[in-house]
C-alpha cells in the first residue's frame, strides 16, 4: 500500500512533461488520481502510461478538460471532482505558460495579461475552487 493511499490528487497540466511525471509519481504512491488540461488526447496518454505501470488491476485515472482562464471550467471539475470523490486531497498546479519571448517593450499587454492569467491568476482561481 503506498503512502498516498486513498488520497483524491488534482494534477493541473497533466498532459505532459512535469505533469505527467508528478502524476505517475502519485500513481505509484496509491492516490486516486485526477488528470486535468487542455489537451484530451494528451491526459489520454498519460492516463495510459499510469493503467500500463499499475499493478493493481482496474486503477484507471479520472480525466477532466480544464482550462485555467475559463471560471466555468473551473467549477466544472471542481463540481465533477466532488461528485466523483466527495473531496480532493492533494492539488498540484502545475499548468503554465511560458508566454511569448520578445523584450518587454515589443510584447503587447494581451500577451502579458495571457501569461500573467494562466501562470498566477488560474492557479488561484482553482485553489479557492
């Protein structure tokens, strides 16, 4: 039994890279896992690769569309989350943009406002969720 048995885990930007790695890493300490991003196919791999290293047959990850700019979508996997597991345990917020690389005067507050909404504002938003 792992030191995370039975613990409800939320890994934002589960997709790939950090994400996918901390999500397997969760797997293999026995949370229940909650695999959320923008990207189906992408959360689709990752919950393969988490069933292919199992060895507790029947473990299959909760998968939830999510983006971090949208309070709907926000609320979304929070409400289906509570539903599904009635609590979440762990959250990691791992979703992040790097955002647009030009020197400071050539980016335009759009391009700001995007990076500073996805990498500061959605992580708060989903914790106060």
């Amino acid at each position: 039994m792992g030191e995370l048995q039975n613990k409800v885990a939320v890994v934002t930007g589960a997709g790939r890279g950090i994400g996918r790695a901390i999500s397997l890493r969760l797997a293999q300490a026995g949370a229940q896992l909650v695999l959320a991003g923008r990207n189906p196919d992408a959360l689709a791999e990752t919950a393969q690769l988490i069933i292919a290293a199992q060895a507790e047959p029947g473990f299959s990850p909760f998968i939830c569309r999510l983006d971090l700019l949208d309070q709907a979508s926000i609320d979304s996997l929070t409400e289906k989350v509570m539903a599904e597991f009635g609590r979440i345990d762990i959250l990691v917020n791992n979703s992040g943009i790097a955002g647009k690389s030009a020197p400071l005067w050539e980016l335009k507050p759009d391009e700001w406002d995007e990076t500073i909404d996805t990498n500061l504002k959605g992580p708060y938003l989903i914790s106060r969720a």
